[in-house]
C-alpha cells in the first residue's frame, strides 16, 4: 500500500492572481476540514469555511501553543515557549499577559491617536510629492507610517527603523529558516537593552508604562521584552502590506476607488472590505486540539494540528453577500476573520484600520492620478513572507 500521504493536497500552495487566495482553496473550502501534506511530512487539518473558522478559533480546546510537537510549523520562528509571546499561549498566561495591554488598545486611546497619524502621513507624502515621481511607494510611505506610529507608541527609537524592519522581514520569511532564527535573536537582545532602559527610568510610552509591572514582580524584563518584539514586528508589518496591497487593489478597480472618495463612512468600508479581499495572514493560524473536537462534519482527534485559513473563509460565499471573490466595498459587510477572531483576535486591530482610514484617503486625495510606474506583472510580491505584501512599489503621478 501507499503511503496515504501521498493523497493529499500540499500545503502551501501558489497565489494564480496575486490578490487572490489560490485557487484550490475554493475547492477545499466547499467541504469539510480536510487533511493536507506540510513540506515536513505532518498532516494537519485545514480550516477553510467561514462558519468553522470562526467555530475552532472561539474555541478554548484549541490550543494556540506552538511547544506542541503537533503544531504547524507555518513559520520559521523556533517553538520556544514564549517567542511570539501572549501570541502563542493559551488562558490564563495568555488573558494574564493581554489584560496588561488592554488599556493601551482601547478604540478611545487608538482614535485619540489620529492627529499624530494625519500628520505623519502628510508629512510623508509632502516628502514624495518635493521629490517627484517615480517613487517606491513602499519606502516612502506605506512602510514608514505604520513603523512611525508603532515606534511612538511603544517608545522605540525610530532612527533604528532599517534595522527593525530587516529583522522583521527575515523573522517573517518562511523559505530561510536560518536566517528567521538569527533575526528573531537579534530583535530579542535590541528590545531587551531597551527595555532594561525603561525599566531603569520609564517613560512616557506603551514599553515605559508597562516598565513599573517589571519592579512591581507582575512582569519579567524578558516578557516585556518578549511583548515588545511581538507588537514592534506586527505593528508595522501587517499595515504597511495592507496599504501597499490596498493600494494595488484600489488602482486595479476604479469603482472602488470612487467608493474611497465618498467621505469618511465610505472609507471606513473600503477599508473593511480590502481586509476581507486581500487577508493578508496567507498561510493561515495555527492551533492543536487538546482533545476530541467536532468541526463540521469531522472529528479532530486529540493533539491533531489545524490551520485555519483565514483568506479562505473570508471568500466564503455562504456568509458574505454577492460575489465574494470581488472587491465591492458596496456590500453587506459580513464579519471577516481577517484580524483572528475570539480570545486572540488583534490587540492592535482598531489601530491597524484607524492608519488605513487616515492614509489611502489622503493617499489618493492628494495623489490623484496615482498609477503604477511598472506593468503590473512587474510589482515585487512576497510570495514566500508569512505576511503576504509588496517588497517594492514603484509608482507615479
């Protein structure tokens, strides 16, 4: 007999149209979790309806703990108890270390922080605009926005964003595990002299308000640490490729972009509806169950691995109106999976889509005849980055 692996569908598999999930999800996602191949020979479950998504992330017997020899490994981050920090536990570690940032998160506190963010972008786009086109759209302003309102919150000093950002692409990558494993190291030892420094003398920030838990004994300078590199790399990662890809998404469809002009309710569903199309998480969340659990139609046996494929289910026609593999900021909104969704959904999910609402807006406000400076098969995807984006965006006016 074969081996019974050999039946089933690899994982990961390749993007036909580069906003578009691939194009087996859509036959995956019309059955039941299924069982699918990894390039290290596991066989996790793969989670692709809406409803069942939603189903195994609310769950509590799914674990999040990635030490579990049954964990995908979808990236190349080592399983080291607390490396992705409260990304990777379960309750009551996870509710303890998260209650902490919960203050720092609130829709009040994000929205207070617009002006700041209104500024940041028209002082990055006045930049551009003084040098004239062509521009690197993702140099001059879809990177380093998001990495300057992280950096302000958290109190990291931006005069070391290349460095961050490097790391942060090497950690994300999922084709050099070597190289993922010296950068995650390398952000670890920068963010814990700086947190020795806040700890020392707090300051005004998220890392400097947290610093007083360190010599209160709530908190160690290594998950502070642990915390800081966790927000530091998502912070920026995930928004910066949401406003380049949205940026694509919107010149590929002029009626969208119309919709984008419409005002601030308009924008605010233009946003929503490019965090449904594009999901940006392209491999999808891991869990493991801890016992027995009835998903669908099938059972997932104790200490079996799943992935939840986020970009599926939100192309799910059962739950969302109209087409659902358009862009039609138009339509019924149903709820996306795109930041997660129960006990770890985004801490920073309000903060991610205030930077959306703010930034294309005025992007295309002040830019209005943006268009790509290449043919569109020229744009530099990042096919292999667990983040899925844009390395480079060359673009005119």
């Amino acid at each position: 007999m074969g081996d019974p692996r050999d039946e089933m569908p690899t994982l990961p598999t390749l993007r036909t149209d580069p906003l578009d999930p691939p194009e087996e999800f859509a036959g995956f996602r019309e059955g039941p979790p299924l069982r699918v191949r990894m390039a290290d020979g596991t066989t996790p479950w793969l989670v692709c309806r809406h409803a069942d998504a939603r189903a195994v992330l609310a769950d509590r017997r799914f674990s999040s703990d990635d030490t579990h020899p049954a964990f995908p490994r979808l990236l190349a981050v080592p399983p080291v108890k607390g490396a992705l920090s409260f990304l990777r536990m379960d309750d009551a570690e996870h509710a303890r270390m998260r209650r902490m940032l919960y203050g720092e998160f609130t829709v009040r506190r994000v929205n207070a922080l617009r002006p700041d963010i209104v500024a940041l972008t028209d002082r990055l786009l006045d930049g551009m605009i003084g040098q004239g086109p062509p521009a690197d759209l993702v140099a001059d302003f879809t990177l380093p926005l998001p990495s300057l309102v992280i950096c302000r919150l958290l109190g990291v000093p931006y005069a070391d964003h290349a460095f961050f950002q490097r790391c942060s692409v090497e950690l994300l990558n999922t084709a050099d595990p070597v190289r993922a494993v010296a950068a995650i190291q390398l952000l670890g030892d920068y963010l814990g002299d700086l947190v020795a420094a806040k700890v020392a003398a707090p300051s005004d920030d998220l890392l400097g308000r947290l610093a007083p838990r360190v010599r209160a004994g709530e908190l160690t300078e290594e998950e502070l640490m642990l915390v800081a590199r966790l927000l530091l790399v998502a912070g920026h990662e995930t928004t910066a490729n949401m406003l380049s890809l949205g940026t694509v998404a919107l010149l590929r469809s002029p009626k969208q972009l119309a919709v984008l002009r419409d005002g601030p309710a308009a924008a605010a569903a233009v946003t929503e509806e490019l965090l449904r199309y594009l999901s940006v998480i392209q491999f999808g969340l891991a869990r493991v169950a801890r016992e027995p659990v009835r998903v669908g139609e099938v059972t997932i046996g104790a200490g079996e691995g799943v992935i939840v494929s986020v970009a599926a289910a939100n192309r799910d026609a059962a739950h969302f109106t109209g087409d659902p593999d358009a862009f039609d900021a138009r339509r019924a909104q149903g709820h996306h999976v795109a930041f997660g969704y129960g006990m770890h959904l985004c801490v920073g999910a309000a903060l991610a889509r205030l930077e959306m609402n703010v930034a294309l807006p005025r992007l295309f406000e002040r830019l209005p005849r943006l268009a790509l400076a290449v043919p569109p098969d020229g744009v530099d995807y990042r096919h292999e980055q667990f983040v899925y984006g844009v390395g480079a965006l060359p673009v005119t006016w």
